[in-house]
C-alpha cells in the first residue's frame, strides 16, 4: 500500500514537479542534521527546554514530507527524559530513510 510518505511525495509533485521535491527533501535532511546536532548539545548541557521545541521542530518537518513515524517518534521523545541512545536511535531512524529516499 501507498504510504503517508508516497502520498504526500505525490502531492508535492504534481504541486512543484519531481525537482522541487528532491530539493524539499534535501532540506529537510539537511535541517534534521542540524535539529540532531542541536539536541546533542542540549543533553550535554541539560536545556531541556531547546531540546523540546527542537523536537517539535522536527515533528513539524517530518509530517510536512509524510515521514509520519518520524514525527510520531518525535512527538514520543518530548516530554521524555531524553538521553543520547534516543537521540541516536532517531538519527539511524533518519537516515536509513535518507538511504532509502535518495535510492
């Protein structure tokens, strides 16, 4: 079956073109690598506040692109004592769909 994902690739296609699309999704890769870099640093200094609204900022992103487990686990992981296996956990969750995506 057509995934979240498929269907709001379909969406921004037929909206912006195939081009447009790939650029939309290398930002967002892009940005997530920021964002993980971001909630790295705020677990090492325990601003816990800024590791929230990044997550909020990466739920937001992943739902825009249709990666809505992404952003479900997002969504998980505030309001939880986040730890670096976590952060990590997402970073893999990112990018085996980088790989996956960009095949």
């Amino acid at each position: 079956g057509r995934t979240a994902f498929d269907l709001r690739k379909a969406e921004i296609v037929e909206a912006l073109g195939e081009d447009d699309f790939a650029e939309l999704l290398e930002t967002f890769f892009d940005d997530t690598r920021d964002i993980l870099g971001g909630l790295r640093s705020a677990l090492e200094g325990g601003r816990g506040e800024d590791a929230d609204r990044l997550l909020h900022a990466l739920k937001g992103a992943a739902s825009n692109m249709g990666l809505a487990d992404i952003a479900a686990h997002s969504q998980q992981l505030r309001g939880a004592s986040l730890d670096a296996d976590q952060v990590q956990a997402l970073a893999n969750a990112l990018s085996a769909y980088q790989q996956k995506l960009a095949a």
